[in-house]
C-alpha cells in the first residue's frame, strides 16, 4: 500500500462534536484517529485521504487537491461515503461498528466504535518470535468468527475484497472482528484509475487481477483460505503469479499435514483453488467444515508450544463432501 506522507489532525482537535486524542494508524487511503464522542465513549475515525491525490501540510485541516486530481478525488470520497452507509447498516458481532460518518474539511469521516486489540497480522508475527503456531482449535475458533462477518457481509450484498490478517482485527478476548472495507468500496467505481485498489498479493485471488472474470463470496473464500495459511504456516501466501509459475503451496499443504486435520487441510487447500469454481461457494459450506469435529489427531503444538493433548479430537463426522460447487 501506498504510504500516507501528508499530516494528521492536531491531537485535541474538536470535530464534528467528536475530539481527537491521537493518530492511531495510516495507509495510502487513509488515516485512523483514536478520539472520545461528546459522553466520553471511545471511537476510531477514519479520514478519507488518499494520499495519491491531496496533499495536507502540519498545520492545516483541508487537504489541498490539485486540479487534475479533483474529479477521482471526488469520486473515491463518494464512494467512501457510499461504503459508509452500506457498512452503517450491519450490525454484528464481527465486523466492525459504524455509528456515523460525516463530512468536514473537505473530506469524508467515518466513526467506529473503538476496539482495543491488535490484527491478526501482529499476532502471527508474535507467534512467530516465540517459535510457536496456531493450534488447530485456536484457527477453528478464530475463523468461525471470520466467517460469521463475512458471511454477513455477503448476506448484505456486499465483497470485502481485502481480507487478509492485517485487517482482521482480534479484540483482547480473541474474538475477531472484520476492518476496513476500502478495496469493496474502491471497485465499486472501475473509471477511477487513480484510486485503483491495491490489492495485496497472496491473499489476493486470481479473478480480482482480471477484466473479465466475475467477482462473488468465492473471491473473499480465496482470502479467508489464505489468511488461514497464513496462520497455520507463519508466511505469506504465494501471490497467484508466482503459484501459476511453481506452486509451492502443495508442499506445504503436504507438511501441514502432520500439525492440522486432514480437513482442515483440504478446506484451505480449496479455499485457494485458483479455479474459483473449486472453492466452496458460500461462506456457510466452510462454517459446516469449521464446526464439525476433525477427524484425526493432529500431531501439532498449541499456540504457547506446548503438544497438543492426545485424545482430544474425536468422531469422523468432519467430511468435506460437498463444499465445492458443482461445474
Ligand atoms: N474500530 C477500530 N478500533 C480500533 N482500532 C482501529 C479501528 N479501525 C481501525 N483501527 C486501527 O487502524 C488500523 C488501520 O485500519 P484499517 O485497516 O481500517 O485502515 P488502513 O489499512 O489504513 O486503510 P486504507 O487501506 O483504506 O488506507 C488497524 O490496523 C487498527 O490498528
Ligand atoms: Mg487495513
């Protein structure tokens, strides 16, 4: 993502009856404040700035935009007013509060409700240092969360489009929680070139790079399965270019093999199919395979590396049977 080079609101700033403590974080499109509304709640706004195309020195509250650049500026601002709203109306345990957006300085706001946590990303790097992964329970768990908000996002009429574990935010009692919708509401407008996505290889899925190819749940399934490879593999998923050179997943899938349960296994292996006709079609058939029991002891370490208890997962319920859809 590009970098955000231009400068933040003034910590104490009063806007729009909300005032901002600080800048929490920053990416090419945007910037994220942690501020208190008017009764002392917490919340996070995001300030629509797409650093491309307007440019704000210390000091200053609107951004200046020159003149070629206005007209994609305005686009990308309505289409992130659009997203907004569309966000504003779901309510759900999972993804990510939005109790009001509103105009000022030139520029869009949009207000969260604030979560304190860290992304999925962080916590993987964590893991990571302490020579630890995932258990197969903690993923399970983990992405039955992922699902259930993405499932309502698509329940919604609406693609995330950016899934990955930097934007699956787990608040501090491990519940996950879906943020920033910018690429759904980026392509939402395909005559803005300026702002288009960019999109993060590896968790990206084939047809998102294509002019042709239809976008459906079956694009964000890509991402969710790759965020889980992520998890269970601490590394980055191969970006689709180089997998259509040498796919190097296999390999994996094959060590995986010994620390996950075949099932869990599969579901990831078909979440990446490349052929979006290969991955399940519908967040649920991959809610089915989470809850199911797993069939085989996974030989593996929990998350603080100690081994997993034998006799701890049971039955041979967790089929795999009828997650693809049929050609
Ligand atoms: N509701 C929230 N509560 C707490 N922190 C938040 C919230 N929303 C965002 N953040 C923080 O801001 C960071 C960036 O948020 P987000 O992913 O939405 O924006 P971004 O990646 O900078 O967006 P863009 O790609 O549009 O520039 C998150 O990783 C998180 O640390
Ligand atoms: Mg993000």
């Amino acid at each position: 993502m590009a970098a955000q080079n231009n400068a933040p609101l003034p910590d104490g700033l009063e806007i729009a009856g909300y005032r901002i403590v600080k800048k929490i974080a920053s990416g090419g499109f945007s910037i994220v404040y942690l501020a208190y509304d008017a009764e002392g709640n917490a919340v996070a706004i995001k300030e629509y700035l797409p650093s491309q195309l307007a440019l704000r020195a210390p000091g200053e509250l609107a951004p200046s935009v020159s003149k070629p650049n206005l007209a994609v500026f305005r686009i990308g601002l309505k289409c992130f007013f659009e997203e907004g709203r569309a966000l504003a109306r779901i309510v759900h345990p999972n993804v990510v509060r939005v109790v009001n957006f509103f105009r000022a300085h030139e520029t869009v706001y949009m207000v969260m409700a604030y979560e304190s946590g860290h992304t999925l990303q962080d916590h993987i790097a964590r893991l990571h240092a302490r020579g630890s992964r995932m258990s197969e329970t903690s993923i399970r768990q983990l992405f039955k969360g992922v699902c259930a908000g993405v499932r309502e996002v698509h329940a919604n009429k609406l693609l995330h489009l950016d899934l990955k574990p930097a934007n699956i935010y787990l608040r501090v009692d491990g519940s996950p929680l879906l943020l920033d919708f910018g690429a759904a509401r980026q392509t939402i407008n395909i005559d803005a070139p300026m702002l288009a996505p960019m999109y993060t290889p590896g968790f990206a899925a084939p047809e998102l790079y294509s002019k042709v190819a239809t976008l459906g749940p079956w694009t964000d399934i890509y991402s969710i399965g790759a965020a889980m490879y992520a998890c269970m593999t601490r590394s980055m998923p191969p970006a689709v270019e180089a997998r259509r050179q040498e796919d190097k997943t296999e390999a994996q899938f094959a060590k995986l093999a010994g620390s996950y349960s075949p099932e869990l296994v599969e579901m990831v292996r078909s979440c990446m199919a490349l052929d979006p006709l290969a991955r399940p079609q519908s967040v649920f058939a991959m809610q089915k395979v989470l809850q199911a029991p797993p069939t085989l002891a996974p030989q593996h370490e929990d998350d603080d590396g100690e081994p997993a208890r034998p006799g701890g997962w049971r039955g041979l319920v967790g089929r795999l049977g009828g997650i693809g859809r049929k050609a």
